[in-house]
C-alpha cells in the first residue's frame, strides 16, 4: 500500500508541475503564405498587421505574418523589390520591372486594395527603386542594382519626391534612417564595384563613404540596426559582411563563412539582439547564424532564397524568400519544403576567345538583364546586353575583337540573382 500510496504522489508531482522543458525558438514556415521565386520585402504597420507583394500582387497578414490574403493588384505585372507602409491606409512600392520594360513607384491610399504609378512626382526622374524606408512623414529610397545609384527622398509623407545620382557609387539597393538627418545607403562603388556604405548627417545632402568591401563585383545587399547602434551589412558574392558599433559610423569586415574560398550570396540581415543574428542566402538555400554576436557563424536547413528579414515584439522575427518563415517558440509539424534549384544560368565559349563570344542564357522566369565585361579591377569594359528578356534559352553572340588580350568577367546581373564566369581573351 504504501508503494502504491508513493506512486500515486509521484504521478501527481509529474502532471501538476510546470513545463521545465519549454520549446526553444526556431524557424518554421508561415502556416498559409503565397509562394513566389523570390519575395525580396515585407512591411508592418504594427506587430500585427503586414503587407508583402511580389509579380504584381499585394497581400496582408493580420496576425503577424503567418496567414496571408490577397487583397491588391498593381496596374502592371510588377517585379517588388521594396514595400514601405507609413500607416494604416498610405503605403508605397518600389519596382525594378514589368511587363512593359518599365519601373515604377507605386502609392496606395486605402490599405494596399487599389495602387497607382506616381512616377511623375518624383522631381529627376525614377529609375526603380531598390529599397525604402520612413520614419514620420520623411521616406528615402534608392536603387537600382543594375545602375545608376540614385536616392529618392520625400519630406511630405510621399507627395512629392526628389531624385538624384550619388556620387561615387555604381549601384544603390538599401537604405536606412536613423534619425531626421542621418541615413545609410548600400550597393556598390564606383571603383570596382566593391560592396558599400555610406553615410550622410544632413538629410542626404552629402555623402561619406564608411565601408568598402575588399570583393570585386559584391553588394553590400541588406542594411540592420539595433537601438543600441549595434548593426549589420550583408555583403552579396562574398564570403564576408559588415558590423557596426557605433550606428554605422565606422564598420568591420567580418568573414562569415571561413571553411570555404568561394563567394556566398548573402542577402536579409538581422540581429535579434546583441549575441543572435541571420544572414539569408538570397539566391539559393539556408540561414547563416550566429549566437555570439557576429564572432562565429553556421549554416542552418532553413529558408530558399531569404532576402529580407525583420524582427517583431516578444523575441519574434519573419523572414521573406521564397515564402515566409517564422521565428518563434511555437511548436509546428510542417516540414520547411526541400530547396529547388531552379535558378538564371550563365554559360559562355569559347573561352579563351579570339573575337565572337556565344553566351548561352537561360532564364526561368521574364526579367531585366544586364550582361558586362569586367576588368580585373571591376570596372566595367563592356556593356554587352541590358533589357527585358522572356524565360527561355537565348542564344547570344557578341564581336570581342576591340577587348584587349587579358583576363576579365563575364557579370550576369538579373532581378533575382547574379552570375560571373571567368574570361580569357587572347589572339
């Protein structure tokens, strides 16, 4: 009796204490989110309420980003690069294609339902925008990683807007406020086409450059800060990105992947706070992590083609890629799906080559396309080809006869992805 007596207490114990094995947070896929090649931004309005759009349709999450709607459309079949809501009902989207060979900024009113091109506020002309970002009735944009670099600025909630080039960089994908007055931008320089940050403390006015990568043909792709001025840089085809201390003042080149000599594509960027971060490969599989603030990173089996990500309330953050991903501590029994490995390719021959280069291009989906001849150095030799394409094959032939001999790069740059192939020309 008194074993039974003992047993029974153990038993009661057991199923009246608390949980001491509570669930760790990790990532997980959205319960019901739209699937795209790529969803490059996602916005909130509060820790509720999202916005997201890709190909021309716009949907909104209520519940923080793990149910999606379609509740919009574009007036063109539009490729979203960037979304930036300012409140409830005015939100914008900046575009780097469509169907016509176009770009845009777009302007909602009521909530995301119904968009329209505002292309014509925009004093210097628009020539896609890469990435947005406001605080108050001040919004900065830029773009667009196939040049030129510009920046966009509106002080008036997105009435009116100026443009105009940046001096000393090649390319411009992100931006970030910090305060009225003081704004970071990235893409690439002008000399070399290295990944780049800069700089300015009077409203855009002027530019200081605080960080160049040592890589040739890189971006730096993706710009994070904390409260604290603790921040990050992804750096696309690198092996490396960028960490700040001091609100990015000054930065340092970290390497992220040292087990390997080849470039990664690293895209969105977030510290959760001041030890665990992310660095999305944006066009291709996985998260790189850390949990000692930026000393030491490994690759984890989560997400394709992850270019953005942001943190909410509570410890929560939500990445978008090729769907939505969450993460958070809830438990979930749905299998992240496997990568798939379509993606552009880029072949060329003969290499080395006398005088008549063939490129073969295969694209999986409509994009712009530019193709270049890159020197050693990075800078640009030849500008072979920069249009709209359909997906398909293309078989390409150009005359290479006024490249000098040498060693160069054949540089594929698309919407959703990047590709180099090395060049010999010699006669």
């Amino acid at each position: 009796m008194k074993n039974l007596y003992f047993f029974c207490f153990i038993f009661l114990v057991a199923i009246c204490s608390p949980d001491r094995s509570p669930a760790q947070p990790a990532w997980r896929p959205a319960s019901s989110a739209p699937s795209f090649n790529r969803i490059d931004d996602i916005s909130f309005t509060n820790d509720s309420t999202a916005y997201l759009g890709q190909d021309g349709l716009v949907y909104r999450s209520t519940d923080g980003g793990d149910n999606w709607q379609k509740i919009g459309e574009l007036p063109n079949d539009a490729y979203v690069r960037s979304i930036e809501f300012i409140s409830d009902s005015v939100g914008f989207i900046g575009t780097i294609f469509d169907v016509t060979g176009g770009v845009g900024l777009y302007k909602t009113v009521d909530g995301g339902v119904n968009w329209s091109k505002i292309n014509n506020t925009v004093e210097g002309g628009m020539f896609g925008i890469c990435g947005l970002d406001h605080r108050g009735e001040t919004i900065i944009g830029v773009g667009i990683y196939s040049e030129p670099g510009r920046f966009y600025i509106s002080r008036d909630g997105g009435k009116t807007w100026k443009g105009r080039m940046i001096a000393g960089t090649a390319a411009l994908v992100d931006c970030l406020i910090l305060d009225e007055n003081t704004f970071l931008i990235s893409g690439n320089s002008a000399s070399g086409r290295r990944g780049q940050i800069l700089r300015s403390t009077d409203g855009g006015e002027s530019w200081k450059e605080v960080a160049v990568s040592g890589t040739t043909m890189s971006y730096c792709w993706k710009l994070s800060m904390r409260e604290n001025g603790f921040g990050i840089g992804s750096i696309e085809f690198s092996r490396t990105s960028f960490i700040t201390y001091d609100y990015g003042e000054s930065w340092e080149e970290i390497v992220v992947n040292a087990a390997t000599s080849e470039n990664q594509n690293f895209g969105g960027a977030y510290f959760l706070n001041d030890d665990i971060g992310w660095l999305g490969i944006q066009w291709g599989d996985g998260i790189w992590e850390t949990k000692n603030g930026g000393q030491s990173w490994y690759p984890i089996d989560v997400g394709q083609s992850v270019n953005k990500i942001r943190g909410l309330a509570n410890g929560k953050a939500i990445a978008t890629g090729k769907s939505v991903y969450i993460y958070d501590d809830l438990t979930s029994s749905t299998e992240i799906p496997k990568p798939r490995s379509e993606r552009h390719s880029l072949k060329i021959s003969p290499n080395p080559v006398q005088s008549r280069l063939k490129i073969d291009l295969n694209l999986i989906t409509s994009t712009a396309v530019r193709l270049d001849i890159v020197d050693l150095q990075g800078r640009i030799v030849s500008t072979l080809k920069k249009e709209s394409m359909t997906p398909g094959l293309h078989q390409l032939s150009f005359d290479v006869s006024a490249i000098p001999d040498g060693s160069y790069f054949v540089w594929l740059r698309t919407n959703e992805m990047h590709a180099v192939e090395k060049l010999t020309v010699l006669r």
